[in-house]
C-alpha cells in the first residue's frame, strides 16, 4: 500500500469544491504573524503576516519571504487567532495602578556627586 504525503507551498490552495467561491473563508489558510531574530540582537520582532496551512508551512515561507539576505538567526511563528492585545481605548485603567507604586521610579532619590553616569 502507497502513502502518498500532500505538500503545499504558498499559493497553493488545495482542490476547492465545485460550485464554492474561491474566495470562501472555508477555503483559506490560517494568517501567521512572523517575528524574526536578527544576528545582532536577542529579541524577536515582528517583521509581517503571511498566510499558510500550518506552522511548518509558515517558518519555510518567512524563511523565504523575509529572511533572504540571511539577516535571521530564528523566526518565530505564531497564529494570529491566538493573539490577544489590549485596547488603546483602555490604556487609562490598565496602567492607573502603575500609579501607585512610586517605588518603581526612584526620583526621589539623591545620587552622590561620585556617580557620574546614572
């Protein structure tokens, strides 16, 4: 008995059933928000969105897409559905109780004459 195993690439969208739309959201792959980790720094950033069927499918794109001058050491990849972020609307009640702790921000400190670079 053969396995035959299906490889898509980017662009590829599969068999669509006859009589859909092919611009159906059934029919299309998931959006992946892709951070890349330059060679001089230590932090992922996000670099773009492309679409793929699955993480696998979206490293070997973003590898293609957004790394092609080899200035990446690591991409992340991550679904978009699974992204959540706060409302700029809220910014005012999710920060107010950073307010209150004066201790985070020492202003009120007196630094020696003998510390120059602070």
């Amino acid at each position: 008995m053969k396995t035959y195993i299906t490889k898509y690439f980017y662009g590829d969208y599969g068999e669509i059933e006859a009589g859909s739309s092919s611009n159906s959201t059934e029919h299309q792959w998931p959006l992946w928000e892709i951070f890349i980790r330059s060679k001089q720094g230590l932090d992922h950033k996000h670099v773009g969105s492309l679409h793929a069927a699955d993480a696998q499918m979206a490293i070997e794109n973003a590898r293609d897409v957004y790394t092609r001058r080899m200035e990446g050491v690591s991409i992340w990849v991550v679904e978009s559905k699974y992204i959540t972020a706060s409302n700029p609307d809220e910014a005012g009640e999710l920060y107010e109780p950073a307010k209150d702790k004066i201790y985070r921000h020492p202003t009120f400190y007196q630094l020696p004459n003998e510390v120059n670079h602070m």
